[in-house]
C-alpha cells in the first residue's frame, strides 16, 4: 500500500480511550486476542500488519534485518512524513545497519548511566528550584507547564550549553512534528528555524569546544577515520532535542495522573520514596510510554510474524501498549504496582533503536516523582478526572495541563 493511497482495510483502532491517558479502548484489546497481526489502515493512508503481542513487537524492534526504521516511526500517524522520503543524511532514528551504529555509538556515552551520574546533582537542584517556585504561585499550579516542561528543558540545554531562553526554537519544533494533523510542508517550514540555530551551534562548538555534550561528540567523531558533518551533527542534535522534549514530560505527567487515581499506589510511593526508580519503570509499564503507542517498520523481505505472511515492503504498526499489559509478560497486568519487580516493558523500545536518551529520561522522571511527593506529600489534582483536558492530534497523547494543589510545600534538603 503506498503512501497517501485509500484502502479498504479496517482503521487502526485508536491507542487510548476518550480522556484516559493510560490503558486503551476494548478495540485495541481485543485485536490481541483476536487478530494479533491484523492488517489494518493507518491515519496517514497506508496499510499495515498490526502487531500487539509482545514477543512480536520485541521480535519486530529486535530484527532490524526483517523490519526496517527507514519509514520513520511515526509516518503512519503524523500525516506531514512521507515514509518513502530519502534518508537525510544524519537522521539516525530511520537508518538501521552500520550507519544508524555509527552514529549511536558517538550519542551513547554520552548519556549513559555513568555519564549521567554526574549530572544527577544538577537535576535534583532545576527540580527543588522549580518546586521552589511552586511555592510561592498563588492558587494551582500547573504541573506540565511550571514543572515537567521546565525540568527536561532546562536539562537538554544545559547538556547542550545553550541559553534556556532559547527553548522556544525546539519546543515549537516538537509540538508540530508530533502533532498528527501537520501537513510536510509545515515539517520543513517549523524544522528551518531549529536547523539553522542548531548549524550555528555546530559550527561555534568546532571552533570553540567546550565540556558539553555536542563538543564531546564531534571530539569522539574527530578521533574516527571519518568524522561527522555538521549536517550529521545537525540532524542528530535535532532528534536529540525534538525526541526527548516531548516524550518525557508526557511520562511524568501521565504518570502522576495514574497515581491520583491510584491512591494506594500514591501513599506507597510517598512512604517509600526508594521505590521512585522502580516506579518509573512500572508506570511507563502501565501505559505512559517514551514511544508512541505504536510505531512503524516495513518489511525488508517475505516474512511471518504473529503467525501472518509478510510481503517484503509491507508495513507493520507495533503497539506498544498492548505489549506491555499482556499476560504473558507479568501477572495482572492491567494492575499499577510500584512495587512489581522486574517490570520489563517495551517503553522506551527495544533492540538497536531503543531509546537512546533513556536513562536520562529515568533520571529525571526519578528525581521528579521522588522529589515532588517528599517536598509536597499533600499533593493531589485540583480538577477531578474528567474536567482535566488532553491533547489533541497528538501522537504523544497526554493531559495539555495537569492543575494540582496542596497545602503546604516542606524545604529543599541542605545537601544533595
């Protein structure tokens, strides 16, 4: 099925039921029962195989071989990408094979645990500072937009060592290319501005290196028998900045809204603030993942997968969060528990295109959650569930604010 084309496939049943921004619709569920590998029509106008089963999604992220990224993960909803664009040179997250290594391999020392760890005291002081804030706002608060949206920002720009007043460039980049509805040519008009202040960036930390991130790679690029472009550098910076804005404050805020309705979950997690990591893991679990609820491959030859012949170029959707709430994978699984251990999950993928920001993305998703219910235990929403409203038109869906209150905000701790 081509690009843009009508079909007559059934449509692809929608991730997530009207105003719940964890779980998904009993149409959803029902395909992995019934019609595990489906095929069915995406937004955007092709056909697909729907796989929702979880060792066939992990099968799928893992063979890279059979189910290539070069459509881009998000061209069945977004309907602005064409999945049978070229590959611009540098956009890692749709090359598979050694070129997608090569540039991995200059990203992820970068932001590994080890890496990180010394960026962990810089975290915990952007959240107490920003809970500071809180404290003295009038009224509710606005837990998206005065504390999640400011914590991932200002971390990714002092990774990058940019002013965060510049925030604005990549954030209105990220809204527009995750926003469903986007035509390609508003893609290019909204990417301009954020390639060409990115260009700059390249260009400056070449002629003037420094400790950041972007310095460090270009460095690790200079030492290989074929450094990288400054197109290169543009476009991974770019998936860099555009990938991890987005997605982490739709965990964080989809997270803290699951443990509102989950009250006992919340007062365990308030007692046992050790538990915040392994929380994460378990609400990224339940349904708020760093991926969209489902993402796109195409078959590279004839295939079987979830017992369904597969045509070399044939496009299959992914759905992660079938995966993650099958039985299969951990005992009542439609049940949040913070507890559980392991929580293995398909959240942040899986294979050679897993999420290359992830452990950042635990960190301060730890550092929130740890931090928000010790320094305010009384916290709760200031809007019941259904006057909270979600996004649109979004292939990240979650709430567009998330009003909370409290009675009393307790003081930062003297040493972190």
């Amino acid at each position: 099925m081509l690009f843009g084309e009508e079909t007559s496939a059934p449509p692809v049943p929608a991730g997530r039921g009207q105003g719940c921004p964890f779980g998904f619709t009993p149409e959803t569920a029902q395909t992995q029962t019934e019609a595990p590998g489906a095929k069915v029509a995406c937004p955007t106008g092709i056909d697909a195989w729907l796989i929702t089963r979880y060792a066939d999604v992990r099968e799928v992220f893992a063979d890279t071989a059979r189910f290539s990224s070069q459509p881009g993960s998000i061209a069945h909803l977004v309907h602005g990408l064409n999945p049978d664009a070229p590959i611009v040179e540098g956009d890692f997250p749709r090359m598979d094979g050694a070129e997608h290594l090569r540039l991995r391999r200059a990203i992820a020392p970068e932001l590994s645990p080890r890496q990180l760890d010394a960026l962990r005291p810089a975290v915990q002081r952007i959240v107490d500072d920003l809970i500071d804030e809180l404290a003295t706002a009038p009224g509710p608060a606005d837990f998206c937009t005065q504390l999640i949206t400011p914590v991932t920002t200002q971390v990714i720009a002092r990774l990058l060592d940019v002013p965060y007043a510049d925030r604005g460039v990549f954030q209105k980049t990220a809204m527009t290319l995750f926003d469903t509805t986007t035509s390609e040519d508003e893609v290019i008009k909204v990417g301009l501005p954020l390639f060409e202040y990115l260009l700059k960036l390249v260009q400056d930390r070449r002629g003037n290196p420094g400790e950041d991130l972007l310095s460090r790679i270009i460095a690790r690029g200079e030492r290989t028998e074929r450094p990288f472009t400054d197109t290169e550098l543009v476009m991974t910076s770019a998936a860099l900045l555009v990938g991890g804005f987005a997605s982490t404050d739709t965990i964080a805020a989809c997270g803290l809204l699951a443990l509102f309705q989950q009250p006992t979950q919340l007062d365990r997690l308030r007692a046992e603030p050790e538990q915040a990591g392994n929380a994460v893991e378990e609400l990224i679990r339940f349904g708020t993942s760093s991926l969209p609820g489902s993402v796109l491959r195409r078959a590279t030859e004839d295939t079987h997968i979830a017992g369904q012949a597969v045509a070399a170029g044939d496009y299959v959707v992914a759905v992660v969060q079938t995966a993650n709430r099958e039985e299969a994978l951990v005992p009542d699984p439609d049940v949040l528990d913070i507890g559980r251990k392991p929580v293995p999950h398909l959240g942040f993928g899986h294979g050679p295109h897993q999420c290359v920001g992830q452990q950042l993305a635990r960190l301060e998703l730890k550092a929130v959650f740890e931090t928000l219910l010790r320094r305010i235990p009384t916290i709760r929403p200031a809007l019941p569930l259904e006057q909270i409203v979600f996004k649109k038109d979004s292939v990240v869906p979650g709430p567009a604010a998330l009003p909370i209150t409290w009675e009393a905000v307790l003081p930062a701790r003297e040493t972190q």
